[in-house]
C-alpha cells in the first residue's frame, strides 16, 4: 500500500488535481480487442475507469523525457526517376515544459489514474532516461508503495556517439511497480542464452544443486532434460530501431518491438488487457496484435495514431477508434463528479503524448 512517509515534493505539487471531465466518443468501429483513443491521455484514463478498472495486466507508459524541445517525424521517400531518399521533416511532439515541477505533477496525475485501472496481478512499467529516474523511482513509491516496486530494468543499446566530454548515455530505465504486492503478480520467465563458459562446463543439460546434510549446496549436477537457458536479467541489450529496418515509421523516440515483446510476453498471457497511455507510432498495440493481447493504446498526436492504425491494418487487424470529448462536469450524473477535489491548474503547455 502507498507509504506517505516518503515523498517526493516541491513548491506547487497538488496531490489531488483537477481531472478533465470526459466521454469517450466513438470515431470508426473496428476489433474491440484493439483501441485506440485520441486525446489527452489523463481525460481518456478518467473516462476509461468505469469499462477498465480492475482489468488492465500490464501498463506500459513512455512519457516525453523531459528533452525541452519540439521533436520532429522523419519521412523518408525514394524518388521513382533517381533513387535518391529524400527526407522530410513534420512535427512530432513538443516535450517542452515550464520546468521540471510541471513534468512531474503531470507523470504523477497519470501514474494515479492508471493504478486504478491495473488488475490486482498487474502492473506498471514506466519508461523513463537517467535524467528523470530518481525522481520517477521516488513518485512512483509514493503512489504505488515501496513494496510495490518489482525491478528496474535496463535498456542498453548502441547509437551514434556523441561529442560530449563524458561516457556516453546509452541506457534507458524502466520501472515496473506491481499494483498490489501481496497479490501473485502475471508474470512469465524469460530466458536467454548460456555464457560460452558455462556450456562448455556443463553442456546444454538443466543443472541441478546437490545439497548436503546441512541443506548447503555442495556441488552441481546436469541432467538429461535441456536447459531453457539462464533467467532474463534485469540489463537487456537491444538495439535501437534502426534507419533502415523495416518496423521504422520516422515517428520521433519511436521504440523497437523486440523490447516490448519482452515486456508483454513475461507480463502478460494471450487475452490480457494492456494499455499504452503514451501510444506514439503504435508498437505496443502491433506486438499485442502478433501475440494475441487485447490493447488500449492513447495519444494526443493524430499523426501517430494514423500512423498506427497503419501498423495494425498491415498486421490484418482494424482498430476501434474512440476521441476524447471533453464535457462540462456539471452535466455529469452526481455519481461521477464526487471525490476529485479540483483546484485552479496554472495555464501550461500541454505536451503531445
């Protein structure tokens, strides 16, 4: 349960704010299975409540990083008379925000709604850099609970280096906090390969420990049965999408799909419910797609979520999609206004997902 003895604050945090009061309005039918949503993604959380809540296994959020700029998509196109690419640049998303205060009351506002949607065996990954993920470690603890937090995972992957007089930043972090601790998390074991030395040790037999009289192992021993391989660890050497492979859409910080298929392969079985509150080009709801979750994905961006439905209809599925409508909360049923207290937001820039 959430421990209000350590906290994260500063100046003008509120605890509770004003959520948008909003429904959700259909826009084209499609698989129900696979949604997406355009719109503010706290105002879609809030009116996802009453169909979701309790039923999402695994929340995966990759918020903007806090960059200060205006991010741009890439379209690249071969000219049919040369053959040159040529490249252009749209906008993408705008991750400039009023400081650091501003970025965290908007991740906690959302880390809150999307509690309420997790199933008691389910559980968040927030996907955050080194700049922000003490401070996104220390939120989340406050909201989730300390005993809530499962693993910190690292994304190591390679890029073009840059000219700066200090190691290179070639790691993301994400956080995976359970919703419920005393509840057995959804979670399936991964593997991967044996070190050279430890197959030339032991071969690919299962190793076994043989222990002693006081219960100590003393030795190992291997086995007839072939060994799946060693635990996935925390530390997952990926590489980022590249220029040229075929899963890239020129969507800015777009991530690659061999990183979410590990997400939702071991935090998920076939037929669970995940949601991507920060959809972006859509590769959350593309991986659902090819190992048969159903998925809720929103974003702000148009272009992004045309960009994957795109992704989608190559895969043979035809989303639902929904927008956000915003309505006056005195026009709500009583039922639905009580126990947010609202307070007056300052005027912000609100940052495409």
């Amino acid at each position: 349960m959430p421990d209000a003895s350590v906290r994260l604050d500063w100046p003008t945090k509120r605890v509770v704010s004003a959520i948008p009061a909003a429904s959700l309005t259909p826009v084209r039918a499609g698989d129900p299975s696979s949604v997406l949503i355009a719109g503010d993604n706290l105002a879609a959380l809030a009116a996802l409540a009453p169909r979701l809540g309790g039923k999402v296994m695994l929340a995966y959020l990759d918020p903007p990083f806090l960059t200060g700029r205006q991010h741009e998509r890439i379209e690249r196109k071969r000219d049919p008379k040369t053959g040159e690419v040529i490249r252009s640049a749209h906008p993408g998303f705008d991750d400039r925000w009023e400081g650091l205060d501003h970025y965290l009351q908007t991740l906690g506002e959302r880390l809150r709604a999307v509690h309420a949607l997790l199933a008691p065996e389910g559980c968040l990954v927030l996907h955050v850099d080194s700049k922000t993920s003490h401070y996104a470690k220390v939120l989340s603890d406050e909201l989730f609970g300390p005993r809530s937090f499962a693993s910190e995972i690292i994304w190591r992957y390679r890029r073009w280096p840059a000219k700066t007089p200090n190691f290179q930043r070639v790691h993301d972090v994400l956080l995976r906090y359970l919703k419920d601790p005393r509840v057995k998390p959804r979670f399936r074991q991964l593997y991967e390969p044996l070190a050279p030395s430890t197959l030339s040790t032991w071969g690919t037999g299962k190793q076994r420990a043989v222990v002693g009289k006081t219960g100590r192992r003393t030795r190992s021993s291997t086995t007839d049965e072939r060994t799946p391989g060693a635990p996935l660890g925390d530390v997952w050497d990926i590489g980022i999408v590249a220029p040229v492979a075929r899963e890239r859409t020129g969507y800015p910080t777009q991530k690659p799909e061999a990183l979410l298929e590990r997400l939702v392969s071991s935090c998920s079985e076939p037929g669970d419910l995940v949601l991507d509150a920060y959809a972006g080009s859509g590769t959350t709801a593309a991986v659902c797609a090819r190992l048969g979750r159903a998925h809720v994905g929103i974003d702000a961006n148009v272009d992004a979520l045309v960009i994957a439905r795109q992704r989608l209809e190559r895969l043979g599925v035809t989303p639902t999609e929904e927008r956000v409508t915003l309505v006056e909360r005195s026009a709500l049923p009583k039922t639905d206004r009580g126990g947010v207290r609202t307070t007056t937001p300052r005027r912000v820039r609100r940052p495409a997902a």
